[in-house]
C-alpha cells in the first residue's frame, strides 16, 4: 500500500473541509469581491455626501426641493404598502390554505412584477392613460391627472412591489399547514376570530418582514416612477429621482447627501431584517428557503 | 335511516377541494381583482399596442439597428455579470455557510445591500467609485483600464444589482447539504477536491442555474444602477431599458412598446425555462431548489 | 483484516464519548456494537472509519497503525445510517464513484468500472435499475445501493451505522437475512451499529454492548444473553426483573425473608433473574411469595406481576405456563432458578457480580 500520506505531517485533515490554506485562500477572495462591490460602494456614498462638512450635507437635505421629495416619496410609500399588504395576505390565504386547479399559474402571475423591468413597469401605465390610450383622452378632458402626477407614481410604485408581500407568506404559510385553524374553527372559532388569533400571530414576523423589504423597495424605486413622474421639482420627484436631477446638475454633493439618507434607510433595513431572522429565525425558516 | 346509499358518482369537476376553512371566496375575489387591475391589464396594454402596430411595422421597429444593439449590450452584459456572479456568488455562499468567523452576520446581511439599497444610489456610487477620478478607478486609470461610460461599467453594476440571487438562492440549499454524503464520499477515496467538484457543486447545480437565471432577468431589465456609470453612448454602452425611457420622451411610443415587448418574450422564456429546470430537477432528484 | 482498539479514548470538548477501551475484532467476523443512544457506539464505529480522529489510543488496521491515513486512504466500507446516496448520480454512477475517484494510476478503466458496478448490482439483487435516481427507489433498495457502493471500493473492513433504522420492520427482518448472507459470502470483516437488541443478537457472531462510552461486555450472542457481565447487560438485554436484597450468613434475604438461595459475603446488592426462568418448587418458609395484581397472555406464557409485600412491597413479573389458571389474589411462591447478584448501584465499582450461583 502507498505510504505517501506519511508525508502529511502531524494533522489529518478532516474529512469534510478543506485545508487551512484552501479555507483562507476562499475567505479571502470572498471578502475582497464583497469589499469591491458592496463595502467601497456603500462607504463612498458617505464620503461623497460629507465631503464639504455636515453642513452643506444639512443645506442639501433641509432645501426645499428635497424636503417636498420625501413628502412624496414618504405619501407614496404610506399608499403603495399597505395595499400590498392587503393583497399579499389575501394572496397567500387563498393560495396556502386552500387546494384549487391553477394554483401554480397564479403564483407565477404574482412573480411576474419581478421579471419585467422597471422602465417597462413605469411604461405600461404610459400606455394606458398616456395621450395615445383609450381613456387618456377622456381623463385628461375631465381633468384627472394620472401620468406625471401622484396617481402615477403610486400605481407605477404598487406595480413594482407587488410580489414582496405575498411572496414572504406563501411559503410560510403552506409550511404551517390548515391544522391550526381547523382545530381553531372546531373550537367554535369564526373564520375572522381564526384569522385575527390564530393565523396572524403564526405569521407576524414573516408578514412584518414582507412588509420591510417592501417599504424599501417601494422608497427606492427608479425606474418605474422615472417614466411615469415626469421630473417636476417640488411636485413629482421623489427622493431616488431627486438624487438623479441634482447628480445631473453637478450637484454632487447634495446628489450624495439625499443618497446618504436612502442608504441610511437600506441600513435600517438591512439592520432589522437581520435582528428578525436571528430572533424569529424558525419563524422565518420557510420564508428563507424560496 | 330509510334515505339509501348514495350511488357512486363520477368525479366532479370542482374548482377547489371542498374544506371547512372559510374565507376562500373573498380572498380569491382580493387577489383575482387586484392582480388583474393592477398588473394584467396594464401589462397587456403592450400586447395590444404591439397587435395593433401590425407585424411589419413591429418587426421594423424591433429589428431597427440601434435597438438591436441596445437588446444585445443589455443581454450581453447581463450575461457576463451572471457568470461573474454565479462564481463569486457560490463562493460567497460557501464561506458563509462552511467557515465560522467574526462578523458572519454583517458579511451576511451586507449581502442584501443591493435589495435594499435603492439602485439610483447604487448607480452614482459605483459611478464615483469607478470613473477615472474615483477611488478604485484612479488605481486602474495608469493600467489603462476604463470602466465607467464604457460596457465594463454596465458590466460592473449589473453584478452589483445580481449578486444576492444568486447567494440567496444557493445558500439554502448548501446548508441542507447533508453531511454525510461529504463523508461518505471520502470514505470512498475522494479527495476533498473531487468531494467538492463531484459530490457538492453538482448536487447544487438546479440551485446554481436558479441563480443565474434570475441575475440575468434583472440584469437584462436594470436602469436605475445602470445609467449613471454606462455613459449611455449608442451601439457602445446604450441599454435596452434606456432606450425605451428615450423612446417614451421623444413620445414615440410604438418603438417604446416594440422594444418593451422583445424584452418580455425573451425575459418570458427565461422564466419558463427556470420553472423547467425545476420542475425536472424535483422529478428526478425528489428535491426542489 | 483484523481491526484491534487499543485504549481508545474520545473527548468533544469536555464531554468525554469514550472513555479508554480496548477491543479485537477478528478477520471475517460479524460484530454488532449495540447500545442504548448516547453510548458511544456511533462514535466509536466513526473512529474505526477515521471520520473522528481519537482523542486516545489507537487504531489498528491488521498491523498497520491507522492513524496514519486519512480517511481516503483507509477503504473502509461505511455506509451511512441515511444511506447519504449522491442524489444528483444514478444508481450506477453511485456505485462506480469510488472506483472513478482513484488515482489515475490504480484506477480501471471505465468499462471495467461499469463491469464491476454492475456485476455489484446483480450481487444486492438490483439488476436493471443502474440508470434510476437515488429518489426513484424505495428505502431497502436505498439500503443495498448504499452498501454495493461501500462494496465496490473493495473495503477492508465494512462499516454499518444503524444500518435498518429507517427501514419498515418487515424490510428489516428481509434485509437482515441478507446481510448475513451477504457477510457469509463475502466474507469482509463486518461491524454494524444498532439499538436493537433483537437485530444484534440475531445477527452477529460477537456483540460488543455499550454504556455511557464504556464497553460493558463482548462476548457471543448465548454469553451476553447468559452471563451478562454486568448489571446494565443484564437489564439491557432480555427481560429482567431486579430486587433489592440482602445478604449474610451465606443467605440471601428479601425484605427479612430467606429466598432459599445461598451467596457469600454480606451487605445490600441486587438480584438479578429473567421472568421466565423461576421454579413454584420452594421449601416452607423460604422463596419469594406475593399475591397476584394483575396477568396478562404473552405468546406461549402468561405474565403474571406479583406484589411481594402487604401493601407497597415491590413488585416482580413472573413467567408462569399459559394452561395454568390464576386470578387476581392469589399467592404465588416461587424462587429464581438462574440468578445473579450485583453490587447496589452506589457501590457499583467493578460492574462484577458478587457471586454467580445456579441452584
């Protein structure tokens, strides 16, 4: 029998890892592709945005022009959400707890959001109330404004994180099963009682995480409400699109400093994703696993 | 006592199982409407648009040259950025799942930046970190290395926006490898090199292919992220979704519409052939991704 | 190949999962280590494998120290308690993947590969489904690719942990027929883990009977079954029933009353007697006697469970032949035929019986 191992020193590496040097080697290269495309990124946001002190960071956040963007980008937010989360939970209801034929199909048609993009989003409401449509014309002869205006912007905003919601529940709440609330409604439990105590606190930290990931998504939003908001400052810029005017103006330290605050915002998030999956991480376990 | 057995009936066709729990109706009726009004009447809008073009004039304006190329420097850069991704994205899966050191937890949550991270943000952040004067981009501008408003630069951010796919999607997946195949498979004489290109890296292969494809469908619908670093140069660094927003305000809407909807069949066939890839590997291997 | 453990420790962290112990197992011999979860015995068959390095000690393989080789180098046979079959791999590409991983040098071609590992199929009885995936079989057919394909590297010793654990009862009782047939005719070296009492006893030449990272006793089937070395063997293995006595003067007394059995020394210990081997034939005044509480029909016996005192004494369960009639308040005088005494757990020390005596 060959005695080359003999050659392997003192340890016998362990059957189900690799060697120290491979192990650091794989760490390394990992750390550095994170470090150039997440780290330096995120830390450059900061730099930029203080580059002329905390004040100027100040000026830029508190003009007026920014402070009408987060009105807006706060209005919508406070509409796109829970519609969403009415429809997610309505979604995932249906789908988790009941068998019906074209389930699969409908599930696809609530992923579909995730695959069109967002330019694309923003363009089928352009379509559809632009000048060209079939009720642009009659819209705009009563004065509905829903293209460059508010209106566009929220439906353009619900379009893109429709999915977020229900795509948290589903999974979680097939994991759970029908058991609970069965059991529940043979207690002599109505359908809304079972809801409210038993179907809502199993699924609080999934919802309450569906809910995170759409709020970012519905403040950060580009693309679609890029097409449809028609830039008017003060009136229809939200904040990623303020970011945009000012970065187009040169104005880059107060592009930076209104940026600054998003990231701070995909912080939070990133922050309180983090705390409920150390938690709640059973919980959630479903949810991980799509 | 005097009704008779019921005879046997022939299966009926019945929309849902019957069951006790309650609320079916109106929950179906919430979704049914909200997703018809909100996400498939608009998006049929660039069906009919596209009908009513007629196929001549659609194919003009979808095979006109500078879309064609916007179409293919969308398609193509998303494509390296998902190889790059499906690499670095599995390697970063690994470390996180396989080694135990300081900080896991923020290198993990740090994954999700770009989900979280608006992509407008990301765009100037890149922008300023790559362009000639920035702080990486000053490190390779001697190399004579251009990144920003260059194919590179489109290249870099479609990664940035596409990682987590692929770490979220096979990060799972490598948890629940069992360890005893490792074992097993080094009871019979594989080295840790094979255990891993053999045994582990195949087993995740539906996962991998997961990944990628949904990076790519992002990377090939990305604006936000994109425009700032790109440069937006036609038939060089002009992306598909741009093109469409240039569309849209020169309000020629057809050609908005005729490009919008080459994206969607494409991006379509791709969402088809994910669901394939899945629907095959959980026949065969008795697993989903 | 002979596979010899010499003072083999193992520690995780502070817990020690063996301690010092030392075993020889002979070529071509089919040895269950068997014991309640948490003995060790899983721990021990991942030493021998070389998935575990000992803290300890050493292991043995003919003369060869094995602590030497990696476990790739070792050809050992393992096949896993959940089977750990590659499921992306067909059956055959699972069986040939030992082979298709050797050095280039010593490794066959890949039509003898494909020879061999279908020439192993045909051997676990599962010719034809080479081109099936892992999750196209049922659990027993799991079982036996899993073990063509520890098979095929052509191990030096075969390792089993829990090897029909998952497994239906009636898959069980198949696949262990087999197995022993399979050893029989291979002839490898052989050790399985298991749980099961029945399963080892049935199966193996030796049992090694493990407790609390200690081996208890190794002996043959009959010997761990008749002399139990200790009182864990005793109360792990078979039906046992355990009272508390006390003797002097040569004489074993139960609560004050003689049993008409004789022992030296003197103290507290414990006697320790299978239900069924008791005889009703006792002097006046001496034996074990206790009224009857309840019986119930166990195969061809019927049990009976006698309360040895007024109102709380102990209670025993006595085997006594079905014909026989009894009914709740009855006396029964009886006294153990096959017996053993142990030291009171406190000074359980040595684990060695007192005195063994056959009346």
């Amino acid at each position: 029998m060959p005695s080359d191992t003999l050659a392997l020193g003192a340890g016998i590496p362990a059957p189900t890892t690799e060697a120290p040097w491979a192990r650091r080697a794989l760490m390394l290269a990992a750390f550095g592709f994170l470090a150039l495309f997440l780290a330096l990124p995120l830390a450059s946001v900061f730099t930029e945005a203080f580059r002329q002190g905390p004040a100027a960071w100040l000026a830029a956040l508190t003009e007026p022009d920014a402070l009408a963007a987060m009105r807006l980008t706060l209005t919508v937010t406070a509409i796109a959400v829970p519609a969403n989360v009415v429809f997610g939970v309505a979604a995932a209801w249906a789908i988790a707890k009941f068998e019906f034929r074209g389930k699969a199909l409908l599930i696809s048609l609530i992923d579909l959001p995730f695959s069109v993009s967002p330019v694309i989003s923003g363009l089928v409401y352009v379509l559809l109330f632009g000048s060209g449509s079939l009720i642009g014309p009659w819209l705009a002869h009563h004065g509905v404004e829903i293209l460059f205006a508010v209106p566009g912007i929220v439906l353009a905003t619900i379009f893109v994180t429709f999915p977020f919601v229900a795509r948290e529940l589903i999974p979680l709440m097939q994991d759970q099963g029908t058991t609970e609330e069965e059991a529940a409604l043979s207690l002599g439990a109505s359908g809304w009682q079972t809801f409210r105590r038993v179907t809502l606190p199993n699924i609080r930290w999934g919802l309450l995480y569906g809910v995170l990931l759409c709020t970012a998504r519905a403040m950060g939003e580009f693309g679609a409400v890029s097409v449809v908001s028609g830039h008017i400052r003060g009136e229809t810029n939200t904040m990623p699109l303020h970011v945009e005017i000012l970065y187009n103006e040169y104005n880059f330290v107060a592009a930076f400093a209104v940026a600054s605050l998003l990231a701070c915002l995909a912080l939070v998030t990133l922050t309180v994703k983090t705390l409920l999956e150390i938690r709640y991480g059973a919980a959630l376990a479903a949810t991980r696993k799509h | 006592m005097g009704t008779p057995a019921p005879a046997v009936r022939a299966p009926v066709w019945r929309f849902r199982k019957p069951g006790i729990i309650p609320g079916f109706r109106l929950a179906m009726t919430v979704t049914l409407v909200w997703l018809v009004v909100m996400i498939l009447v608009p998006l049929s809008g660039i069906f009919f648009q596209s009908a009513s073009l007629g196929w001549e004039k659609f194919a003009a304006l979808a095979m006109d040259r500078r879309t064609l190329a916007a179409l293919g420097i969308s398609f193509s850069s998303a494509f390296i950025a998902a190889l790059v991704n499906l690499v670095f994205g599995t390697l970063v899966a690994w470390v996180l799942v396989r080694y135990r050191f300081p900080g896991r937890r923020v290198v993990d949550a740090l994954v999700d930046l770009p989900f979280a991270l608006p992509t407008a943000v990301a765009g100037i952040a890149l922008t300023a970190l790559y362009a000639p004067n920035g702080w990486v981009g000053g490190l390779l501008e001697p190399l004579g290395i251009r990144i920003s408003y260059t194919q590179a630069g489109i290249v870099l951010a479609l990664i940035f926006v596409g990682l987590p796919f692929v770490v979220r999607t096979v990060q799972p997946v490598m948890e629940e490898i069992d360890k005893e195949v490792e074992e097993a498979s080094a009871t019979l004489g594989a080295g840790r090199f094979q255990t891993v290109a053999r045994v582990l890296l195949p087993s995740l292969t539906p996962a991998l292919l997961t990944g990628f494809a949904l990076a790519l469908a992002r990377g090939v619908g990305e604006y936000g992220s994109v425009i700032f670093i790109a440069g937006n140069i036609p038939y060089a660094s002009e992306i598909a979704p741009l093109l469409i927003v240039i569309r849209l305000e020169e309000f020629n809407y057809p050609a908005a519409t005729a490009i919008a909807a080459m994206m969607l069949a494409i991006s379509f066939s791709m969402l088809l052939l994910i669901n394939w890839v899945q629907a095959r590997s959980r026949k065969r291997y008795g697993h989903a991704v | 190949m002979d596979v010899t453990l010499r003072k083999i420790a193992k520690e995780f962290g502070s817990t020690a999962a063996l301690h010092e112990l030392s075993l020889d197992i002979r070529s071509g011999e089919l040895i269950a280590l068997l014991g309640p979860s948490g003995s060790g015995k899983t721990t021990l068959l991942r030493l021998i494998a070389g998935l575990e390095t000992p803290s300890a000690g050493t292991v043995m393989f003919g003369e060869e120290d094995a602590a030497r080789r990696p476990v790739q180098d070792r050809r050992v046979g393992f096949v896993f308690q959940h089977y750990a079959l590659f499921r992306h791999m067909t059956v055959l590409e699972n069986v040939s993947f030992g082979l298709s991983v050797r050095p280039r040098a010593s490794r066959p071609t890949a039509s003898e590969t494909r020879r061999r590992a279908l020439e192993l199929l045909d051997f676990v009885q599962l010719p034809g489904l080479g081109g099936r995936y892992p999750a196209q079989l049922s659990g027993g057919q799991r079982q036996r690719v899993a073990l063509a394909r520890a098979l095929a590297i052509e191990p030096r010793v075969l390792l089993l942990d829990e090897p029909f654990g998952a497994l239906d009862a009636q898959v069980r009782r198949d696949l262990r027929r087999w197995l022993r047939e399979v050893h029989d005719r291979t002839g490898h070296t052989t050790i399985f883990v298991t749980h099961d009492q029945e399963e080892a006893m049935e199966l193996a030449d030796r049992v090694v009977v493990m407790s609390q990272g200690r081996i208890e006793q190794v002996g043959t089937p009959d010997e761990i079954h008749d002399a139990p070395a200790s009182a864990f063997v005793h109360g792990f293995i078979g039906e046992s029933v355990k009272l508390p006595v006390e003797i002097g003067q040569g004489i074993i007394r139960h609560a004050g009353r003689p049993l008409g059995l004789r022992a030296h020394g003197r103290g507290a210990s414990t006697l320790y007697f299978r239900p069924h081997e008791i005889s009703r034939i006792v002097s006046p005044g001496e034996g074990l006697s206790g009224t009857v509480v309840s019986y119930r029909r166990v195969g061809g016996l019927r049990r009976v469970e006698l309360a040895l005192g007024p109102d709380d004494g102990e209670r025993v369960e006595i085997d006594i032949p079905a014909g026989e009639q009894v009914s709740t308040g009855d006396t029964i005088t009886f006294r153990p035929t096959n017996w053993r005494l142990y030291p009171e757990p406190a000074a359980d020390e040595g684990h060695r019986p007192l005195e063994v005596k056959y009346a």
